[in-house]
C-alpha cells in the first residue's frame, strides 16, 4: 500500500508514510528499528573481529566469490561506498592470491579516513597491501572506467531509518522528499557502476533503506535502461546463512533483510546483477 500525501513532514509525516507502506506490520518493525541492531563478530582472515549488522554480513557473502579455475587469471573488485569498511573486510576474503585487487572507494573525506583506519587496523598486511582506497565520486566513475570491474559492490547513500527513528532532531526533519533525492544519487551511483562492470561480471547494490523506491525502484529502472542486464539468486554459502539467523524477504527484484523478522539484524536490501558475456 502506497501513500501519496507528499505534503506529511516531521514524525508525523514519518509515521504515515511508512505505515502506508507496511501496514498492519510497522508498529511491530518500528518498534524493533528502536532496539539495539543485532551484530555479528567477523573474524574471516582478519587480525582481529569487526562488529556489523548480520545483515551487512549477508550482503557481502551474496556477492559471489572467484571460480577456482580463475584464481590464475585473478580479479578486480571495486567497492563504490566502502566506508566505514565493514564490507570492504568481507569482500577481502575474494583476495586469494596476489592476483587479485581491490579498490575501496569512498567521496567523503572524513569517512575515507575511517575507512583507511578501519582496513589498516584489521588487514593482514598481504592482503591490506593489495586494497587502493580512493575518493572518488563514485556517480562519474564510468566516465574513466567501463567495462573493468569482475566484480563491483554499491552500499548506497539510502534514507537510513533505522537512524532516523532514533534521532528526534533528524525525525522533525524528514519529509517525502528525502527518499526522492536519494533515488536520484542512488540511480547515478548503479548506472555508473553497471557501466563499470565487466561482461560475465557480478554488481551487488544494497541499501539500509526501509522504501521501496530506494530498493526494487532503483534496480527496475537499470533493468529497463540496461536491458541485457540480468537478476541473480542470492548464493549465501548455507554455513554462513546458518550462522547469521536472518530471515531473507524476497522483494520484486532483491532480498530485504528487516529487524522484525530477524531478530534485530537489518534493514538491509540487496540485489544481485550480472552483465552478460557479449
């Protein structure tokens, strides 16, 4: 159910909106939105565990790993909106061997700072060496490079929720506008990035927002410009999927991971890509 009162604003307008779009169940998902996220203590590889989301967790295992028979050739990973890092860190275990490379991106100056404290602090050096972190802005990246990326990662810019709901002074100031600013960033970072991507390579693009507009909007419509590009299914490793006990929501084109349903763990959306092979 959609609401189309675009004059709501404030904790008011907040409270509408989503409750036209989830009904009955946002009382319930507001609620656990207020509670403390559920967390999950990553230690693949690492020097020593990084606390995340069990849903950032599950994002990060959806984008697939390199065939054996590649690891000669090796791969290029592109991470569009690393910081904090946390992704950046499960992403590392693709780095196998020195044939393999990773770019963390990130615009912000002050978070690319973290995110280098972040790689740095918890990165084996053989593996931390073979990660550039750039600033870059991550909507003109395809004018430098297409066609280049085995395989890329957009954590987008999203409306955050989660954030907003536990911030009084962010809650009177959020209108419908938010989320439809944010689509346009959203779309300008995906499009760019699926340029970016190399045939028979994978894109995973993800949000911690709670809109539809945000999640399956901004993917249908790369799917209408784009129209060789091609869903995949989610492939968590069963192990994984065990540990992390989150309930995956199948959506038009992705997966959400909501706080309800799983525990604390979320929100999360994402949705895997491929270019194919010409």
């Amino acid at each position: 159910m959609k609401n189309n009162n675009k004059k709501l604003s404030g904790k008011e307008g907040f409270e509408i909106y989503y409750d036209g779009l989830f009904g009955k169940r946002w009382n319930d998902l507001r609620n656990s939105l207020l509670e403390p996220v559920r967390q999950y203590e990553y230690t693949g590889g690492l020097l020593k565990p990084y606390f995340l989301d069990c849903g950032s967790v599950a994002a990060g295992f959806s984008l697939p790993g390199f065939p054996e028979e590649e690891e000669e050739k090796g791969g290029l990973i592109l991470d569009m909106c690393a910081a904090p890092g946390g992704k950046s860190l499960v992403l590392s275990r693709m780095l196998i061997n020195d044939n393999f490379k990773m770019i963390a991106n990130e615009k912000s100056g002050e978070r690319k700072a973290r995110l280098c404290r972040v790689l740095d602090e918890h990165l084996p050096s053989h593996v931390r060496n073979r990660i550039t972190v750039t600033g870059k802005d991550a909507a003109l990246w395809c004018r430098n490079e297409r066609n280049a990326f085995d395989r890329i990662l957009i954590d987008a810019p999203c409306s955050s929720e989660r954030h907003v709901i536990s911030s009084p002074y962010h809650l009177s100031l959020w209108t419908p506008a938010r989320i439809r600013n944010l689509t346009y960033t959203q779309w300008s970072i995906l499009s760019s990035g699926y340029l970016a991507l190399k045939p028979g390579g994978y894109l995973l693009y993800s949000t911690c927002a709670l809109a539809a507009d945000e999640n399956d909007g901004v993917v249908g419509r790369l799917l209408k410009k784009y129209s060789e590009a091609r869903l995949c299914t989610s492939r968590i490793p069963s192990s994984v999927f065990n540990l992390l006990g989150v309930v995956e929501e199948k959506t038009k084109y992705g997966v959400q991971i909501l706080p309800d349903k799983s525990s604390g763990a979320g929100p999360l959306f994402y949705s895997l890509i491929t270019k194919p092979e010409n």
